[in-house]
C-alpha cells in the first residue's frame, strides 16, 4: 500500500518552491494563483484512484495538477507567466 499524501508532498513542494525562488533570485509569493492558471508544468496523472475518486484528465480531486515538472515550472516562472 502507498501512503504519503499532504505529509509527504507539503514538504516537497516547500523544497520545490525554495529551489524556484533561488534558481529565480527573487520571492515567489503566493504560487497557487499562477500554478492553477497554467495547463503547463505538471505530468498529468489519469490512471489510478485513492480509494474515493479517480484520476483523470485535467485538474481532479485524486491527483490535483498533477506532478510537477520543475525545469517547466521554472522555465514559466522565468518568462513571467
């Protein structure tokens, strides 16, 4: 059985977002806002299921965005979108 959810993945992305920031050399902010406008960025995850909900294509409740692709994260933050 996989088990990690938010205690696993909440520090990833503060380490996530630490890495951006520095690669960046300037604060980020409050990073929902962009990450959740954009289509880019992420691996979409659309097999699976966390027991209630199932995963698709897009934003869904069992996979959220998806996973995220540093180097594309980066790359959209750098060209300011």
């Amino acid at each position: 059985m996989v088990i990690g959810a938010t205690s696993a993945v909440a520090p990833l992305w503060a380490a996530l977002v630490t890495l951006l920031t520095q690669s960046t050399n300037r604060r980020i902010g409050l990073i929902q806002p962009p990450l959740y406008s954009r289509t880019s960025g992420f691996h979409d995850v659309t097999t699976g299921n966390n027991g209630t909900y199932q995963a698709a294509a897009g934003w869904d409740p069992c996979t959220g965005l998806g996973t995220p692709d540093g180097t594309a994260l980066l790359a959209a933050i750098t060209a300011g979108h």
